[in-house]
C-alpha cells in the first residue's frame, strides 16, 4: 500500500488549495503521530522491533492493541491462532532480548514482564517454563531456551510477522480515494481492448473489399450448394420388407398365370382366328 503517501499528499494538496490551513496543521500533527505508519509493514515491524530493543512492554502490548483492533479483530475466525502465536512469539523475543541485557536491567525486565503478563499467561502450558527464566543462570544453554536464542528461530518470527501484516493489509478494503491506481488500471486495460477489437474489425473489412472472394462471393457460394440437386431417395426405403416380399411373390404367381393361359385351346383358337382376318 505504498500508494496511501501519495494519497496523503493529494489531500493535503487540496486542504491548501481550499485554504483550510487549520485543518492542514491538524492533519499534519496526525501524520507525525500516526501508529498505521502509511501501512508501510517494514515501519510497522521497525516499530514493534523498537519496543522490544528497549524492553518497552506498555509500548509494545498498546501498539499490538491498536493493531489488533484496527486489522487482527476483523480477521476470520480460523486465522486468529496464527495471529496469537505471532504474538506470543513477540512477547517470547521480548523476554529472550530483555534477558541478554546486560547489568540490573536483565533480571528487572524479565521480572516485570512476568508480573504483567501473569494473568493472561498463567494457566497455558507453552507458558509454563518461561516463569523460571529468571532464576536461571544461563538461559541460552537450557534446554527450554536454547531455540529461541538462536539467530534462525528470531529472524523467522520477523519474516512471520512481515509476511502477515503485508497479507493484510493487501487483503484489506480501501476507500474509494485510494482505489484510484486500480481503477486507472482497469479503465486502461479496458481502453487497450476496445482499440485492439477496433483494429480487427477494420483490418477484416479491408480484407472483404480487396479478397477477390469477399464477402458477396462467399455468399454466392453458399447460394449455389443451396439450389444443387438434392440427393436421391429410394421410395422403397419406407416399405417394410414383408410387404415388399409378399408383392414380389404376387408378381411372380401372375406371371405364371399368363404363361399357362398363352398355352391354352381358347387362347390357341383366338390367335388362329387373327391370323385368318389377316
């Protein structure tokens, strides 16, 4: 969301060209304070990581507040375990940070944490050996603590961290105001379309009027295999095959009747006659 810079100037911008000079010097004064940081996840996590070097626990647990309220709350509901270990994890490297400060601090600011946090912490099993981090001489060499003094495991809860704020806040709703880029975007890539259908267009009805077969000619060939001679049908494709048997028989027995009429006395004496006439 690094476009929301911009979008603060475009505002003051305008505050000055109206003239509300009050409300520019209110606006300003919010912007030097501003706890969302622009949206910008790498001031986001400096800031958190500021709180930590400086074992500042009320700056910390108020700035994760604000963020809880302003983005974590609105999560889903399945999304909310991971957003409490990477808060517990905050809190774990803020206990590992304060106890490799050096001098009265080390043990005061390990004490202190505990006292605030009992609360909320008691009664959780991952909890349960952090209580006795005070009392032990070199917490880096126990086995409960050994991972989380190591480079790796603390460069992973920042990567989490970044990797969680800069998914939300991609996934966030935004005003109108600063959905500008998008829109741009979207008007752009909807023009660039518009252009490129023109050019096919024109480019197919240039193609028509120089083709020798254009678009009339086409038509005139699809006329012709229209009107051609429509393929032959066999009649007798509809008569059943019992019936086309039976007449065929019929036709032969008369057949055989003529025959046998041809041999006989009366048709013997009618051909007789017909030649004396002659």
């Amino acid at each position: 969301m690094a476009h929301i810079q911009f979008v603060d100037e475009l505002v003051r911008e305008y505050l000055l060209f109206r003239g509300f000079t009050a409300t520019v010097k209110a606006f300003d004064s919010d912007l030097k304070v501003d706890k969302d940081k622009g949206f910008r996840v790498d001031k986001i996590v400096e800031q958190i990581a500021h709180y930590i070097n400086v074992s500042d626990l009320n700056g910390l647990k108020e700035y994760w507040s604000h963020l809880n309220g302003l983005v974590f709350s609105k999560l889903e509901i399945h999304v909310q375990p991971a957003v409490r270990k990477i808060e517990y994890s905050l809190y774990k490297l803020y206990l590992i940070t304060a106890a490799q400060s050096t001098g009265g601090v080390r043990n005061e600011k390990v004490a202190e944490f505990l006292s605030k946090m009992l609360p909320e912490l008691q009664g959780q099993n991952e909890w349960r050996d952090w209580f006795m981090l005070p009392y032990i001489q070199k917490p880096e060499d126990h086995i409960s603590f050994s991972l989380y003094f190591t480079r790796s495991w603390q460069d992973n809860v920042w990567v989490s961290l970044h990797n969680l704020l800069a998914t939300v806040f991609q996934c966030m709703p935004q005003p109108t105001l600063t959905s500008y880029e998008s829109n741009a975007a979207e008007v752009k890539r909807l023009q660039d379309e518009i252009t490129t259908l023109k050019g096919m267009v024109q480019q197919q009805q240039s193609t028509d009027k120089t083709s020798p077969i254009g678009h009339q000619s086409r038509l005139a060939q699809y006329s012709e295999r229209l009107s051609g001679p429509l393929p032959l049908v066999d009649d007798f494709c509809a008569i059943p095959s019992e019936q086309l048997e039976t007449g065929m028989r019929e036709a032969k027995g008369l057949r055989g009747l003529i025959r046998q009429m041809g041999g006989s006395p009366v048709m013997g004496r009618r051909s007789g006659r017909s030649q004396s006439q002659n």
